[in-house]
C-alpha cells in the first residue's frame, strides 16, 4: 500500500473553527509525488521490460480512492520537534466525522512532511449526502495523471505544475499522451 496525501499543512492561529486554518487541498503535490511512485514500482517490478532498475517488486496498491473523512479520530500527533504540531492538537484527534480534519502524524515521506490521514483520497467528497448516504465525488488531479500515465502501458510521464495553462506532458515527444 503505498499514497501520498493532497492536504498541505501550514496551520495558522487565526480563524472561526480551527479546521479552516490549519492548511489548503494540495492537488498538484498529490499527483506529483504518486506518479513518482508509481513508476519508481514500474521500474523496478519483475514484469518491467524496458528502462528498469534492479527488478524485487511484484506490485503495490494505491491508497486510497476516497478520502476517508472517519480517520481523524484516530489519529494522534506523535511527539516531535514539527513547530505545526502544538496549532494541529487544537483540533485533533477530530470526532467530527463530517468535517474534513488536519489531523496526521509528522512524516519526510509526504511533500509537507506531515501525514494528513483523511486526505488520501484520488477522489475527493465533492457532495456530503446525508439522505441515501452517497457522497457525489470528485476526481483529483492524481486520477487524472495516473489515467494519462497508463493510457497507453505507462509511455508518457506526465508532470503537473501550478500553472494550469501548461499542458502536462511534451505533445512532441508524446504525441499520443493527450488521449488519455
């Protein structure tokens, strides 16, 4: 099981509830790190067959495909030097089930170095619905670039920016890679 969050935590001491404070979705840090991953484990899988590093992984599965807002009760901040973590305890653990909570564990395998449990997700909760219990979802910008990379067997290596006028991958040397 392997993922990378897309919550950036930059906790601040102002605001109404605490949970509006603690940081911003992160996308494009998401999508960045997990392609990375994901073909670091192609490149190095048994069934690689070109560009392949030493060959030990039979595969991996991505975690998670919805964000799973239950997780921040669960989870408490470990003890550390982060200066974000004594801001963060405001909130967490959460037992607020239908906010989408901060709360994680410091960590140097995410971009911000703090693992935001509820926030895995390459879809996100678009809709709480509480009728029939359905969520509408949304997809992130980690669908997107894994559904770009594997669109025709892994051949282009998308990159996401935060300029969203740039296209994610060079159409000359990829020239089927918009297909996707």
């Amino acid at each position: 099981e392997y993922g990378v969050d897309a919550y950036s935590l930059n906790p601040k001491l102002e605001g109404s509830n605490g949970y509006d404070t603690m940081g911003e979705e992160d996308e494009v840090s998401q999508a960045d790190w997990l392609v990375s991953m994901v073909e670091d484990l192609e490149r190095h899988a048994t069934t690689c067959a070109a560009g392949c590093g030493e060959r030990f992984l039979s595969g991996g599965a991505i975690m998670s495909w919805v964000d799973e807002w239950w997780k921040g009760k669960s989870v408490t901040p470990v003890p550390t030097t982060d200066p974000r973590v004594p801001t963060v305890t405001r909130v967490c653990p959460s037992l607020k089930e239908y906010l989408h909570s901060p709360c994680g564990y410091a960590s140097p395998t995410q971009p911000d170095l703090y693992v935001n449990e509820e926030w895995f997700g390459l879809m996100a909760v678009k809709k709480r619905c509480s009728i029939n219990k359905v969520d509408l979802l949304r997809p992130r910008a980690a669908y997107f670039a894994l559904k770009m990379l594997w669109a025709d067997g892994g051949s282009c290596t998308p990159f996401m920016t935060q300029y969203p006028d740039e296209i994610p991958y060079d159409p000359v040397e990829y020239p089927d890679c918009g297909r996707a």
